[in-house]
C-alpha cells in the first residue's frame, strides 16, 4: 500500500452499525472491495448493482452512490436525480479529474475518487463527506459539490474556477488564476434546482495548490438564495 503524501489516516472503530447505504454502480474489483471496506469503516452499508441501475434507483431508497465517470453513467444519475427518493443523494464520481466531472456537473457530482484507487485517499475523501451522507447536518454545513463557476473581478478579468464545497457563508473553488486575498469578484453559477445566480464575494485565503476560498458579502441580498437552496437540501 502506497502513502499518499507521508499522512497516514487512523482507521475508526469498524462495529459501527450500517445506517446509510450507497450503490457501487458496475465498479469493478479490486477498486470496489476497496471502496466497500471504506464506507464500512464509517458506518455506510455498500450494496453492489448491475445491470438495470436506472431502474432501481426509481423505486429504491439510498444515501449516495459511486459510478464511473464514464457517459455510460449518465442514465444512472438522471435516473437518480429524477427520483422522489433519491433525488438528494451523495453522487461519488470515480476516475478522471475535478475537470473532467465537469462534463457531469449537470447531475451534481459531489466528489470524485481518483484513479488509480488508493487506500488513503480513498478514507480521506468518504471521512470528509460521510456527515452529508449519514444526515448529520447539524454537524456538517458544506457540501461538497464540483461545478463550473463563473467569476469577474473588479477590473473586469474573467475566468472560471471548479467548485470543490459550498456553504451558507462562502465556497472552496480550484483554478488557475492567480488570485489574491482580498480582491472581490462577482461570483455566478448554478447548482441543480438553483438557478444561475451572481453574488459579490471576496477571496478570503489561498493555497498554493491554486484553491481558493470566497466569502460571500453579507450585504448582497442575492446569498439569501443560496442559504435557503442550501437549507432545502438538508432538509429533503
């Protein structure tokens, strides 16, 4: 087993009861041992599904799901964001990049595994989102959510970030501008049953990975669509 960057990750206790499930839709061995065992650790039941997904998904309730990044996917995730019970769930791309999740941004990919599968990472990225898929929203107020966002700064510059996590206060975004801490930007995109909406932000840190975090102005009214997008999603 490789490290990832020398961190090594204390596994918690694995009695914890299964109070979620997620799907691994057609994700092969040994990627989808792997991927069960992770969720296990945290108390996420992994139910194996091939075959008529789409269908399935219709009329069977989960807390998330893993598919391929692949366009073979995409009926499995509009059947899930379609669907009364599942319209909500954590959808886990695997393989590709955040850039590449992109062309799927549609279906509200939350976060992607990268490939190749490696342990580490692979408990990092479910610990990091396993409140959201557990319902514990008192104790998670982020969600993760990769889409394409639209940014212009005070002198007119525009570009365009990838959104990593959103939250009622600000967004975590992934780009190669070069911003600087403090400048203010107009921030606009669109997250499923939200429509596109521009707000005022601000950069509030930066890491030299190119993330970025923006903060929204308290004073822009328009924010108030995000908090209460964000609250019927916790809420559903």
């Amino acid at each position: 087993m490789q490290k990832s960057s020398g961190l090594v990750l204390a596994p918690p206790p694995r009695s914890r009861k299964a109070s979620a499930r997620v799907a691994l839709v057609d994700i092969r061995e040994p990627a989808r041992s792997l991927l069960a065992d992770c969720f296990k650790q945290f108390g996420i039941e992994a139910v194996v599904m091939t075959g008529n997904v789409p269908e399935r998904l219709q009329r069977e309730k989960l807390e998330a799901c893993v598919v391929q990044l692949t366009p073979e996917a995409v009926p499995v995730m509009e059947s899930a964001r379609t669907s009364a019970s599942n319209n909500r769930m954590v959808i886990y791309g695997l393989g590709g990049s955040a850039q590449e999740a992109m062309k799927f941004s549609r279906y509200g990919v939350n976060a992607v595994f990268q490939e190749p599968l490696e342990r580490q990472a692979a408990l990092k990225l479910v610990r990091a989102t396993q409140m959201l898929v557990l319902h514990e929203f008192r104790r998670y107020i982020r969600i993760p959510i990769i889409t394409e966002i639209s940014m212009v700064s005070a002198d007119s510059r525009r570009f365009t970030a990838t959104s990593q996590e959103i939250s009622t206060g600000g967004m975590s975004v992934k780009s190669p501008e070069d911003v600087q801490v403090g400048m203010t930007l107009e921030v606009s995109f669109a997250l499923l049953t939200l429509p596109r909406i521009w707000v005022r932000a601000t950069v509030s840190w930066r890491k030299p990975d190119k993330t970025f975090g923006v903060r929204f102005d308290v004073k822009d009214e328009r924010r108030m669509r995000i908090k209460e997008w964000i609250e019927a999603y916790l809420e559903n």
